[in-house]
C-alpha cells in the first residue's frame, strides 16, 4: 500500500504543477511554458515538463544517447521481482533445446491446495514446462494439475477442464498456482476462487488443469503469451501422466482475463500445436477483451484507468516497444514495487481518471502508429480457431464493451469456425454470473462427447 500512497502522491504533485497552483513551483522554461489545462497541446506539454522535472530512474551505464542500451536496461528493471521459489523464479539451462510443452519440474502440493479446493481430491500437482514467449523465444510457465478423488466412470480418459483464471496481475505471488503451492496470502485473487468452476468441475470427475498463463515476465493481457502457455500446459498435462490423461478430451473456459489466454489458445492450435486440434473439444470465452482498440476508448480516463494502464505495461514486458514510449514519470512506477503488485492494488489509480497519456513520451499515444500495430498484433486477425468457442458478453458491459465480443465471433464465422455467440444481461460483473450456467453446461456437453453445434 506505501507504493500506491508513493504513486498518487507523484501523480498528484506532478499534475498539480502542471496546472501551476503548487506553491513550490519550479520556474517553467523560457522555451516551455506552464501548460495550462484546456489549451492546445496540454497533455504533450505535461508530458515535456514531466521529463525536464523528473530524472530517467535508469542508468543504463551506456554512452549518454544510446537508446538500445538504455531500453535495454529498462526492460530488466521492470521485470517482476523473485518470489523465493525456485520453480517460479529460476529460469532453467537449456532450454532452447527443450521442445514446447516438455516438462522442467513436477512438485506434489496437495497438501496446500487440498483445503483451497474445498472438495476430495486424489492429487494437486505442479507442473512446469517449457513454453515459448510472445516472440516465439523459448520461455517456461506453471500450471497445477488437480485430479479428485473419485474415480473416473464415464467413457474414456478423464476429461480435463482448463480453467484460465483472470490473473490480472503483474507479480508472481498472485498467480494462482503460487497461492496453491502457498497457500492463501494478500495477494490471493478472490477471482481464484469464485465462481467455483474448479470446484464444480472436480464434484463432476473430471480434472482441472490450472494454467499460470502470464509467464515468468507476469505479461497480463498479452495473448501470445498467454495461447503458448495455455497449449503448453495440455501437453505438459498428457506428458506427466499419459496413462491418465493421453486420451482425454480437454475443454478450455475463461472469463475477462482468463478469456484473454483462452482467445490466444483457440486462434493458436493450428500455429502452434496442431496435435490437440483433435484433444481439444471446445472453448468458452466471456467478458471478451479481443480488441484493445476498443478498449482504449471505454477504459483510458475513467475509473478503470490502472487497470488499463497496468496492461499496457505488461503487454510492454513482451514487446519493448512499448516501455521505449514511457516518459520519466512511467519509469518510475514502472521500476518500483508496483511492478509486483496485484489487481486489487494497481486498480486504485483509476481514482484519478487520468489518461494514459500522462506516463507517455509520444503525441496521442492512442492513435499512434505504435498503438496501431499493437492493436493489429494482439487482435490477433484473421487467424481461425480450430475448437468450437461459446463466446459471451454483458449487453450493458462500459468497460469491455460486447461489440469486441460480436466482432469475434463474426470473425470466426467469416473464417468457417464453429462459434455461438450470447449476449447476457449486465456489465462486466453481472455478466459473470448471468452468462456463467449456459456456459458451463456448454463445456459439460463438450466433454460428454456431444458435438458442439455452429450458430455461424
């Protein structure tokens, strides 16, 4: 919490200078004046004077002028800090000659994530493996395994449900499979929990695979990311236990965040790990963020203002281009402890309703051309996805407007997809629990072996 007081006061002081009411004023330079607020050209004027008040907090060591160094260093400083535990935190040797989906590590944690689940279970296992990252580099992530009690007595291998939690976050402590292996601490996600999907799956027999999509980078919204280590997992999944799980079919569900990973894993089977085209049988995706475009316009300054900001630097873990954009004042948030910090932390600045200009060194970040292309990028156009998807959003959603949603689905109908799609009554919360049964009961029908049918 001294990290946000940290920040707001920061923010607080800088936009109090720029409107010149602070008594403390530094003399504004004769070549740019104090800006002053409805003027033309406000907000690149604060953005100027945020860098001539505020010093860069990197020291890249470099010859003064060299931007590649100085990304460079930049880019290490706001990764997200160690944990303590070796199997979130080490990256291991070689693992360029791994294949994706090989598994690194296997560590029983029953123990602790027995009392979270809240249901009998015969194991919690947690899994890491090789993945690749948004780039295509090699990379690893986690994801645990839980497996109930009972005996599986329907047809077949045990089906699998792969629950992408929305993780939102930018430190490793929050992802769920930290808190399995931890147990429950400050940074435990309520949304790890509620609604009950793993519990509710597990009472059915089947078992839940619990992917920590962000990656070790912690690069909430980014959808490559997220497909890999999503995909990656299944295979980690059928190669730690093939007796169990070699044959299974395996559905995929997420909401919000967790419907970002599930977005990046159905457009990805065929790329990236056409072998579960047919071990795949559906997924479902709801309170879609598929367009960042859209997003730029309900969620930059308003309420959900950290929350989008917080994505927008994330998403820069994987792709530099971004952070190279970030004036000091970014910088400096960036590179302090609110680079670990979760969801219910980094959501407070939204308070302030500020755009996401404030932190940028560039005109109309928004509308860019850097903005154009991480748009184009993350949209993830024109690539078909090779399960059928249930796709559903809030009618009255602001933030995550249902039109990103719609547009999905219409995509994957041009493209010969299978896909439905529901509009469900209430914004981003409400729509979580009014479009949450319909769904569930879609990817039961999937794992019971009946085919999904197309409304394209």
């Amino acid at each position: 919490m001294r990290s946000v007081r940290v920040l707001v006061s920061s923010i607080v002081l800088l936009c109090s200078f720029a409107v010149g009411t602070a008594a403390a004023d530094p003399p504004p330079t004769p070549e740019l004046p104090v800006p002053q607020p409805g003027s033309p050209g406000f907000l690149p004027d604060i953005q100027r004077w945020i860098d001539q008040i505020l010093p860069s907090p990197i020291q890249s060591g470099a010859a003064a002028g060299d931007a590649e160094a100085e990304l460079a260093a930049l880019h290490a400083a706001v990764l997200p800090s160690p944990v303590g535990d070796t199997m979130f935190d080490e990256w291991p040797e070689g693992l360029a000659e791994r294949v994706p989906g090989e598994l690194l590590a296997v560590r029983d944690i029953t123990a602790t994530a027995g009392p979270l689940t809240l249901v009998p279970l015969r194991s919690a296992t947690l899994l890491k493996f090789r993945t690749s990252d948004a780039q295509g580099r090699p990379s690893f992530a986690t994801a645990t395994l839980i497996v109930p009690a009972a005996d599986w007595t329907g047809p077949g291998d045990r089906p699998v449900l792969v629950n992408n939690l929305p993780i939102d976050a930018l430190g490793r402590a929050c992802t769920p499979g930290y808190t399995l292996s931890h147990g429950l601490t400050l940074d435990t996600n309520m949304t790890d929990f509620f609604p009950p999907t793993t519990q509710l799956a597990a009472l059915r027999g089947y078992a839940v695979l619990v992917p920590d999509h962000e990656g070790p980078w912690m690069a909430y919204a980014e959808p490559y990311m997220a497909g890999h280590a999503v995909l990656d997992s299944i295979r980690a999944m059928r190669g730690f236990d093939p007796a169990s799980f070699g044959a299974s079919p395996v559905a995929m569900t997420g909401y919000s965040g967790g419907a970002i990973a599930t977005h990046g894993a159905a457009k990805l089977i065929e790329p990236y790990a056409p072998e579960l085209a047919e071990v795949i049988v559906g997924a479902a995706l709801g309170g879609v963020p598929a367009d960042f475009e859209i997003l730029s316009r309900s969620m930059n300054a308003n309420l959900a203002s950290g929350v989008f900001m917080a994505a927008t630097f994330a998403i820069g873990r994987e792709r530099p281009e971004i952070l190279a954009a970030m004036n000091n004042l970014a910088r400096w948030v960036a590179t302090s402890p609110m680079k670990d910090q979760c969801i219910s932390v980094f959501a407070l600045p939204g308070a302030l309703h500020l755009p996401i200009d404030i932190g940028a060194n560039i005109t109309d970040p928004l509308r860019s051309e850097l903005a154009t292309d991480i748009y184009e990028i993350t949209r993830m156009a024109g690539m078909r996805s090779a399960t059928p998807l249930y796709i559903y959003n809030g009618e009255q959603e602001f933030w995550i407007p249902a039109a990103g949603a719609r547009n999905l689905y219409n995509e994957q109908c041009s493209l010969g997809a299978n896909a439905m799609y529901r509009s469900v009554f209430g914004e981003h919360v409400i729509g979580a629990v009014t479009g949450y049964p319909e769904a569930m009961l879609w990817l039961d029908e999937r794992l019971q072996g009946v085919p999904a049918r197309s409304e394209c």
